[in-house]
C-alpha cells in the first residue's frame, strides 16, 4: 500500500514557522539598529560612533556622530574623515536639511566652496521656510563674492526671523560704512532692520535719524518684539545725556508698569508708591547700596496722603552717607520753584539740605536753606530754580552741608514729604 503526503498539508504547518522565524531576523535587527542608535546620540568618543556605524549601519545619526568628533578633534587629518561621514550621513538620508547644512560647513572647511554652496542650495530646498539655510547660505555666497544673491538670502533670513536683523545690520554697517540708503537696500528696510538701525546709527551720534527709524516701528511692538533695541537706543541717550529723548523712549517701553514720568514734574514726590532699592529709572527715586543712614517709608507720619519719606541717622562719624536723588526733564532757560516739606528730630554738626543742579555738567542751579535740627512740625522747604538755556534736566538731590571737623557725627530721624517742581 502506498502511502502519499499532502504537500499543501506540509505548506501550511511550515507557514508559522517561517514567520516567527522572520520575525526572529526583523526583531534582531531592530533592537540592533535601536541600540546603535541610542549610542550613536549619546557617543563621547570615536569608538563608541564606529560602534555605533557597525551595529546600525544605515542611521545617518551613527555618521553623523562620528564626523562631528571627526570635525571637533582639532586634528588636521580628521577633517576628511569628517567630510566622508557627513557625506555618508547625506546619503542615507537625503532630506534631512540639517545634514546638508553640516556637510556645507564641512566642505567650506575643507576647501570645497562650490561644494559647499550646492550643500547649502540644497539645504534651503528641503527648508524654504527656516531662516538659518537662508542666512547660512547667504553668508558663504557673500564669503565667495556673489553679493546680490548672498544680500538676497540674508534679506529673507531677516524677514522669516527677525534675531538676524542685528547681526544682518552689524555686518552690512562695515562693509557700506554707515551708509543707510545702501544698507536698507541690500538687507531691507523691514521694522527688524529698522529696530537695528537705530541704535547703531545713535552710536555714530546720528540721532535724529535713529529717533526717525525708532518712531517708524509700530508703538504696540516697541515694548515687546523690539524692546532689546529700544533699550539699547535708551542707553546710548542716557550717555550721551539727551534725557528729553530719553524720557520719551522710557515712556514708551515701559507702557504697563504704571510709571508716569512728565516734563517738570518729580515723580512720587508725595511716596505713595514705593522707592525701590535697586533697578530704579533714571527718572524715579534712586536711593545708592548702604547700612548707614536707613532709608524706608514711614506710614505713621505724612504731610499729606498714606505716607513720608523717612531717613534715620546713626553714624558716629559721619562719613558713611546714601545718595537720595532724582532726575527730572524740565524745559530750557526757565524758571521753577522747588517746594519740600519736612519733619525732624536730629543732632548733628552740620545739618541738610536740597540741592538743585544741571543733569549735563553737573552745576549748581539752586539750593534751599539747611533744615532746622528739631521742626516737631511739618516744616515747609522753597527755593526758586531758574534752567540755563541748554538745560535738558535737573538733579534733585539731598545733600550734607559741609563740615568743618574730620569727625561730623549725626543722629536721628528726617521725614520728607510732597516734593515738587512748579
């Protein structure tokens, strides 16, 4: 009797076999290519990157990782080493816009500039719309002298971010030495481009036209998107000591914080807002470090409103003294009247006093008398100031009269209160 086997019967029961086989060889290769992987991001080392290459040889982060140390080891003979990784980091994965742009580094490193501008083209195809291809592209297409095409791609690097504007602004101001009309129409004359310009054209004492790009930006966006730039702009001015452009600057970057800074006006003269201790404007109270004497505000005791300035003396020597002043905007070539009310309880050999002086050069327009050593009463303070023709603002300032001794010991307590111009 002849017995026969179903080869369809045999097909079947192989089936399964076969499967769990291939799914033995897939799953082999994935936890290998996943350990690769996991080692190729984290490798320190050059061994540990050709691990990484063996295990997982088709992930570009294998190449990658081990033509990064190639190209950091400082090394001369590494760079082409370097240069066939990321090549081959490329080639297993061609859309990957940052590898073109490393292999562009790479090849600009080695000599191969047309190489390295065909790595960037191809960088800024699969990434139109990131602005780091386009500047990167533009500033080796500058390096290589292809100016119009390179100005063109740092113009859209600036337009799609606007971080790039400083140093798009920075560059073209040497090469076109301050000349705006060129600058604006190489790189744009978008509000980025315009933030920018106006601080490097204050530097060059251009300020007309840097207040003229400045109020160009929109008002909502020079106390957020470009506030950097307007602070920039501020502290050029403040050094330069043009406060009325410097008052009108703070006033607009600083729109939310409830600070209200006017023309011949002391601000917080009355002390119902609080004096900070640090970080204060130049147009507010600012009060210098020190333990002597202790400055704070006292509720107990007011002239008018919630509150007074109080001072409190307790030096046996006399030498250590914290500045009180303020400056204030006030109009050229006219006349004020200073007014501080005071309170006071103190021993000393020589006594305090207000002072009034130019902000520029540091004169002395007007000071009151010295305070009386015991007013129980609050105690009225004038003086008439009159601003030179060039007078752009004042320094409001507590001083100590001059002693005559080494030695001038003060103690005791002040109150202030309801300072004012008029």
């Amino acid at each position: 009797m002849t017995k026969s086997i179903s080869l369809d019967s045999l097909g079947l029961r192989l089936i399964p076999i076969i499967i769990a086989i291939l799914m033995i060889i897939a799953g082999y290769f994935a936890v290998n290519w996943t350990f690769g992987n996991m080692i190729a991001s984290h490798a320190d080392s050059k061994e540990l990157a050709e691990m990484a290459i063996q295990m997982a040889p088709n992930d570009p982060q294998a190449y990658y990782s081990l033509a990064y140390l190639d190209e950091k080891s400082f090394v001369p003979e590494d760079l082409p080493l370097a240069l066939a990784n990321y090549e081959k980091a490329v080639s297993v994965s061609p859309n990957d816009y940052r590898l073109w742009i490393s292999l562009g580094k790479i090849r600009e490193q080695t000599g191969d500039q047309k190489g390295a501008i065909a790595a960037l083209r191809k960088a800024t195809e699969l990434a139109p719309n990131y602005s780091q291809v386009h500047w990167l592209l533009g500033n080796q297409l500058l390096r290589q002298g292809n100016d119009e095409e390179a100005y063109s791609e740092i113009r859209k690097a600036v337009e799609g971010n606007p971080t790039y504007a400083n140093p798009a602004v920075n560059m073209t101001w040497q090469v076109f030495e301050g000349d705006v009309a060129v600058i604006s129409r190489k790189i744009g004359d978008s509000v980025a481009i315009k933030a920018a310009l106006a601080p490097f054209l204050a530097k060059q004492k251009r300020f007309d036209e840097a207040l003229n790009f400045w109020n160009s930006i929109p008002a909502e966006e020079k106390s957020t998107t470009y506030k950097s730039n307007g602070e920039a702009l501020l502290a050029v001015f403040t050094e330069a000591k043009s406060f009325r452009q410097v008052l009108e600057l703070q006033k607009q970057l600083n729109t939310a914080n409830g600070e209200n800074f006017n023309v011949g006006t002391i601000y917080n003269g009355d002390f119902e807002k609080n004096v900070k201790p640090s970080g204060a404007s130049i147009f507010d109270w600012q009060v210098s470090e020190g333990q002597q004497p202790q400055i704070s505000l006292d509720g107990s005791q007011k002239h008018s409103g919630e509150r007074s300035f109080i001072i409190l003396f307790n030096s046996n020597t006399g030498q250590e003294n914290r500045s009180v002043q303020q400056t204030v905007v006030v109009e050229s070539g006219k006349s004020y009247k200073f007014e501080a009310f005071y309170r006071s309880d103190l021993k000393a050999t020589s006594g305090l006093k207000w002072e009034i002086v130019d902000a520029a050069d540091g004169k002395v327009l007007a000071s009151t008398d010295e305070i009386s050593m015991n007013a129980a009463n609050w105690t009225a303070l004038n003086v008439d100031v009159t601003t030179s023709p060039t007078t752009q603002a004042v320094i409001v300032r507590l001083v100590r009269v001059p002693c005559k001794q080494n030695i001038c010991p003060i103690s005791g307590k002040v109150w202030f209160d309801d300072l004012s111009l008029k």
